[in-house]
C-alpha cells in the first residue's frame, strides 16, 4: 500500500474515534511486514488524563495479535504525533511515519520524530 492509500484508511477510520471531550478525532493505521493494517482510534475519558490516543490503541491492538517491535513498516496517522506517541513509535521501531500536519503530509523516520531517544540500555 501507498502512503496515500494508508492515509486515507486512516482518514476512513478516525469517525470511529470516541473523543466526546476534545471532539478531535484521530484515526492510525499501521502497515505490518506481513501485510496485514492494523487500526486504531483515540478514545476519551472523563477523568481526562485517563484518554488514550490512536497510536498507543494501534500499537496495543497488534501486540495483543501477536506483533513485536520491528514487525511494523509504516505506521498512518492523520494528525501530528504527541511526544509521548513518538517514544512509543520509537519503541515499536516503525520503519517510517506519515502524518498530516495541517494541509501538508509529513513523512519521517522514528529518528527524525524523536532525535537522541532515550533507550532502556542506558539505565544503571
Ligand atoms: N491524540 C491522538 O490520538 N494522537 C496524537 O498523537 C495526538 C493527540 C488525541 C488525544 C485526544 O483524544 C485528542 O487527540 C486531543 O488531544
């Protein structure tokens, strides 16, 4: 599939977003190495600190599948990625990463997301 073809799947699913507090909906899609899209959506809470956003719901869903870090070839996501959601693209090692970022799409490398990533090595 095409960066514009994972985009748009992305596109297609963020109307499934449960996001009643920000009313932002996010939708992501990740391509894995054996072909299959796996797909996630934000979903809100009213403890709002408690909401989780598409990619973590992405990258859950396909470790529960049975998908480990280095399985994932592109991940689609029709916003920007939070901070936090580039640590954990980092973590998944997805090979690259296309997004919309107000009219543009942006594609990008895990290491130009999140430059001198921290990795769990480095602890004592
Ligand atoms: N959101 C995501 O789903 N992914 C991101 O990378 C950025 C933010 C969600 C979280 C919240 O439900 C809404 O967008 C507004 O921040």
């Amino acid at each position: 599939m095409t960066d514009n073809e994972l985009l748009g799947a992305a596109d297609a699913i963020a109307s499934r977003a449960y996001a009643p507090y920000s009313r932002f909906h996010v939708g992501c899609v990740v391509l894995t190495r054996d072909g299959r899209l796996i797909e996630g959506v934000n979903v809100e809470n009213a403890a709002y600190p408690l909401g989780v956003c598409a990619e973590r719901v992405t990258f859950s869903r396909a470790i529960v599948e049975g998908y480990r870090p280095g399985d994932f070839v592109t991940a689609a996501i029709t916003a920007s990625p939070c901070g936090g959601c580039r640590q954990w693209l980092a973590e998944m090692q997805v090979d690259r990463v296309v997004f919309r970022n107000g009219g543009r799409i942006v594609t990008m490398t895990v290491a130009e997301l999140l430059p001198e990533q921290f990795e769990a090595h480095e602890l004592p």
